[in-house]
C-alpha cells in the first residue's frame, strides 16, 4: 500500500510513543480533566509547561535511542460529541487541532536526526465511552462522524491518523473508510477485555479480519492498547498477528471495569511490563511501534527500549 506520507515504522524502523498521557495529567500533575480530554490541560499555562515537560521526555528518549517518535496529539476527546459535552464549537474544535499540530511540528524539528525520525500522529477516540459503550455507530455513521476530525488532520498537515481504543468493529470500520477518502495513513488500534476479546466480544482475529476486507487491507497497521499484556498475550495466534505492527498496553492488569472504578492508579512496576514487551516481540513479527497507555509514563517506555533492544 502506497501512502502520500512516508512512516518509516512501515520500513520496520523502531519506533516509540509516548505513555498514558490522561493518567499522568491526572494522578501525577494533578490537572483535572473532564471527560479525560487532555486537551483541556492546554488551556491553563502550568498545562502547557507540563505537556512541553511531558513531550519532551519521549523525545529525549527517541533520540538517545535512536529510535523514531510517533507523537499523538491530544485529541482523543477532541470530537463533536464530547465537544459538545464541554459548550465547544466546531470552531473551538478546529483550533485545538491545528494548535496541537503546530505544536507538535515544533517538537519535531528541535529533536528530530537522521536516526529518529518523528511522525505526527493525529489521534481519535470513540464516539462513545472508551470501555463499554451505551450507544454504537454503524460504520456509516461512524465514516460520517469521524470524518470531520480527518479533514483537519489531513487540512493541518498531520503524517497519519490513529483510531485509538476502538471497542467494536463497525467505529474502527467506518475510520477507517474516511481515512482511506483522503489518502491518510490510518493505524487502527482495538482495546480488548481480560479475555482477550473486544468489548464486542469480537476476537481481535475477527475484527482485524472485518475491517482489511471491508477496505482492501487499507489501514497501515494495527495495534492493540488500554490492556494488560496478560489480556492478550495467548490469543496472539495465526497469521493475522503479521498485521499488528504497535502495542500500548496498561500498567495494570486490572479490568476495564475495575480501572472505571479505581480512584488511585494503580501504575504497577516498568522492569516487569518492559520485560513483558521483550516476550511479545517474539510473538509479532511485524512489532515496531512501542508505547504505553493507562498508568504508564517514561520509566515504563524506557523500560520497553531496553527490554525489546535485549530480545
């Protein structure tokens, strides 16, 4: 598959991302977030100090590990719905974007080298609750809904798009396909529950299976975040597994459920996950992206480089 924009984690550069940055904000910056927008963090100038500190960090990382940076913007909560919720326009919307965009393209060019390229990734979350949703889109309204937020990736010049916890078939579906409209890269990243399946109850297998065939295989690469590698190690088999390419998992093993419930963070121990990505980078060929999600930060993504490095 040909793209405009060059990902090099499709070369099989290694590349990292940064960790759970909406836990982070909240349990160890003490930023309130609601709705867990962490977009609402930029508002306030201690919130911009803390994300540039934030940023930052990975980027160090990246560097010293000559690996590349895909940098996730902040707008996982940045569409109509839960702008909505929050009295945002579309035009309050919009600017969040391009902001996040420019602030990103500003990262790149004080750390990036010829070792570590940087991709901006402009990154959206279901339209719905992340972990078990009351209302589901068809993939056509999914197409229609999410489209608005490709439009100004694509407008604001982002590399590529990610669809980030995505709880069923038919909202990854219909990313997808709005995606593909534009020509963007598009990196399609399902949650699973402690047994290893969507919240659907889908298997990543079937999911995966649904969307390439419904897109003549068009997102770039799949990946699996906001679980516990022990959620999914054992269902890492058959050939499909070629297609997941990026794993952000969770610091904890702790159920969605019991995550939605926990009012302290339960951020378990960096040398054990890291360890834990060493394993599943034998059981994915393909693995070239490495992050982390809830309760993960930098000791965690660093934890990650060396244990990946060592296996």
């Amino acid at each position: 598959m040909k793209y405009r924009h060059a990902l090099p984690q499709l070369d099989g550069k290694q590349m990292i991302t940064d960790g759970g940055l909406e836990t982070t904000l909240v349990f160890h910056e003490g930023i309130d977030l609601p709705y867990f927008a962490a977009f609402k963090a930029l508002e306030s100038e201690n919130g911009l100090k803390v994300m540039d500190a934030y940023m930052t960090r990975f980027a160090e990382i990246a560097v010293a590990e000559k690996r590349g940076f895909v940098m996730d913007t902040p707008t996982w909560r940045a569409s109509a719905r839960w702008g909505s919720e929050m009295w945002m326009t579309q035009n309050d919307l919009r600017e969040i974007h391009r902001e996040a965009i420019a602030t990103l393209a500003k990262l790149r060019s004080a750390f990036e080298t010829p070792d570590s390229p940087f991709v901006i990734n402009g990154v959206i979350g279901p339209q719905d609750d992340g972990y078990s949703p009351t209302t589901k889109l068809s993939a056509e309204a999914a197409q229609r809904y999410h489209q608005v937020q490709v439009k100004w990736f694509n407008e604001f010049g982002a590399d590529m798009i990610s669809a980030i916890t995505m709880t069923y078939v038919e909202e990854a579906l219909g990313i997808a396909w709005a995606a593909k409209h534009l020509g963007m890269p598009v990196a399609i990243s399902f949650t699973v529950e402690t047994d290893g399946c969507l919240p659907s109850g889908q298997t990543l297998a079937e999911a995966i299976d649904v969307v390439d065939a419904a897109t003549d295989s068009y997102p770039a690469y799949y990946m699996i975040n906001c679980a516990h590698p022990d959620h999914f190690v054992n269902a890492l088999q058959g050939p499909w597994v070629n297609r997941i390419m990026g794993i952000r998992a969770n610091a904890s093993r702790m159920s969605h459920a019991e995550l939605d419930a926990a009012e302290t963070l339960d951020d378990g121990d960096p040398q054990e996950l890291g360890a834990l990505y060493g394993g599943l980078s034998a059981l994915l060929p393909n693995l070239t992206v490495i992050g982390g999600c809830c309760g993960t930060d930098h000791r965690y993504v660093s934890a990650m480089c060396a244990a990946t490095r060592a296996a």
